[in-house]
C-alpha cells in the first residue's frame, strides 16, 4: 500500500522552529520512500523523516533534504510491527516571502510479503498450511 501526504510549510520557518507533521502510516515494513519537490521551493524548503528520536531519511543526522522540481525516490527497510505507526517529517522554510509544500509517499508492504522471516513460527505454520 501506498501512503500519499503533503506538508506545507509557512515562510520564514526557522531550523531551529522547525515544524513536525505526524505522518500516519500502518502495521507493515516501509520499502519505499519518496519525496517530491515541486517547481518553486529553489532549495529554500528543507525535510527529513524521523522514526520517534531516530531520523531515518537521510540516514545521516546532520544532513537533510531541499531541492527544487525533482523526486526523490529510494528503497527503505524499515519494519513497523509495534505501535505507534507513524514517523515525522520535519521541515524548515528559508524563503521569506512564500509557503512551500513537499509531497511524501511511504510504500509498506505486510511482514508476510517482504520479510517472512519477521512473522511467528506459529503464524508461518498456518501460512504453510493455507490458514
């Protein structure tokens, strides 16, 4: 399944008042992550995703993600087996005169699908047996 959210940030949002939008997600293993920059944001519009305290997308936490009319798309294993199911998109604006929006879609696949070998003995039982 595939889940769609736009975030828009007002202008003249600071780093350090950076704003957090929840992103409501399920029970399952994200696979895919993308991020779509439409024409306008000129790399003032900045964003990277958290799992609770861990940021996730980009990796690496001193780093995060501005363009201007490009997709940004990668393959992601990141299993959500426990509530809650949900990460955070933090973004910041820099322009000083308009708001911008980011498009973020999550990919999430059933453990059963992309990783059997998360699920229970018992439940890989029953799917070997057709239950």
């Amino acid at each position: 399944m595939l889940f769609n959210f736009t975030v828009s940030t007002p202008a003249n949002t600071l780093e350090s008042s950076k704003l957090k939008t929840t992103l409501e997600i399920t029970y399952g293993v994200i696979h895919l992550i993308e991020l779509q920059f439409p024409p306008g944001p000129s790399g003032y519009l900045h964003v990277h995703l958290n799992d609770a305290l861990h940021q996730v997308a980009p990796y690496n936490t001193d780093e995060n993600f501005a363009s201007d009319n490009l997709n940004i798309s990668f393959r992601e294993f990141i299993p959500f087996l426990k509530p809650p199911f949900e990460l955070s998109a933090y973004t910041w604006n820099l322009d000083d005169t308009f708001d911008h929006v980011v498009l973020i879609r999550i990919g999430i696949l059933p453990p059963s699908v992309i990783a059997p070998w998360l699920q229970s003995y018992a439940d890989r039982m029953l799917a070997a047996m057709g239950l």
